[in-house]
C-alpha cells in the first residue's frame, strides 16, 4: 500500500472527513515519526511496532565493481521492529 492509498481508505470509511483533512492527518503522523526519529527518539505503536534509530559504525569496505577498499563513515539508519500482534497476525496465529 502506497501513501496515497493509504489516504483514500481512510477517506472511504470516513466519509464525514473531506480528502484533504485525510491527507493532512496521514501527512502529520508520518511527518512526526520522522521527526522523533531524527532526534533520536524511539517511536512505538501499539500492536503495529517501533521505530528506531540504529548507529553503524565507519568500516572499510569494498566497491563491487573494481573490488577497491572504500572507507565507510559512521551512519544512522531507521529500523523498524514488530509488534507481537502484527507477527501474529502475518504468522496466522489471530
């Protein structure tokens, strides 16, 4: 499911809510998830799961077309982690 997508199912079970509030609202959420994130924050949602920020280390590592040692600086990357209702969910168990 795509963004716009998500925006237009909420929009159809609510039609007491005009298209451009969904939007609004869908881009709110993710625009404070990404925030929190960028502080460094963890954001957790019930049942769904948590996101994260996670540190990778600098590395040396290697270009795969000429095999050159390449140095790797230090990043932080999102992670995301499952909520117990959603593993359940996609493993059949509820």
């Amino acid at each position: 499911m795509i963004r716009s997508e998500l925006v237009q199912k909420i929009a159809d079970e609510n039609p007491h809510l005009y298209h451009r509030d969904v939007e609004r609202i869908v881009s709110t959420i993710f625009e404070e998830i990404i925030n929190a994130m960028a502080r460094g924050d963890r954001v957790e949602l019930r049942g769904f799961g948590a996101f994260s920020v996670k540190q990778r280390d600098a590395r040396v590592g290697r270009n795969p077309r000429t095999g050159e040692s390449v140095q790797v600086e230090e990043k932080h990357v999102p992670f995301f982690k499952t909520g117990k209702l959603l593993r359940d969910r996609l493993n059949g168990k509820a």
